[in-house]
C-alpha cells in the first residue's frame, strides 16, 4: 500500500475503539488523498473499508463504522428505499401542482 502511513494512537483512541468493532480494522493516512481511510487485516487481495468522510478521527468515525458494517447492510438498503420512496410521492406531488397551474391559468 504505497503513500499510506499506518495510524496506531491518535488523541481519542479512535484506532483503539474500532478495533472493539471490528479487529480486523486498521486506520490509514492516505497522503494522495489526504483523508483518512479504515482498511481490513482480513480481507485477502483489498484491505479497504472505507475513507472516513470527516477531516480528522472522532467520535463521528466510530458511528460511520458501526452504520457502515456489512452486517446493517439491510438496514441501509431499507432507509434508502424509504428516502427514494419518498422523493418519488414527493416529485409525483410536485408535478400534479404544476399541471394544475399550467391547467387553470
């Protein structure tokens, strides 16, 4: 893994606590990207989890972890079919409010 330096302690032992969620987790910054990135000891030819959309390792990276598990996979599936669910009545609603005023006036 080139242009990856391993993190092992940082301030709030962010590396430490995920590793109480998965320990297999190991974090990484990428210097391409300049962003930090939680990769898998265990996972064979790409370590790679996932970048960690924040500029810098809190507590906010712990829940991004724990929401983003293979195993809430269904649980995200459903909250994304609920929001698209939901843009949908909403589009439908808009467009009926549009063909009324373009019928009325």
């Amino acid at each position: 893994m080139k242009n990856l330096i391993k993190i092992e302690c940082d301030n709030f032992f962010i590396c430490k606590r995920l590793k109480e969620i998965d320990r297999s987790y190991e974090v990484y910054y990428n210097l391409d990207d300049q962003a930090y990135e939680v990769h898998s000891n265990e996972q064979a030819r790409n370590s790679y989890c996932f970048k960690v959309p924040f500029d810098e390792l809190d507590e906010r990276t712990l829940v991004y972890a724990i929401k983003t598990r293979a195993q809430n996979r269904d649980k995200i599936i459903e909250e994304i079919e609920k929001n698209n669910h939901l843009l949908y009545e909403k589009n439908i609603k808009n467009q009926m409010n549009l063909l009324r005023e373009a019928l009325c006036k």
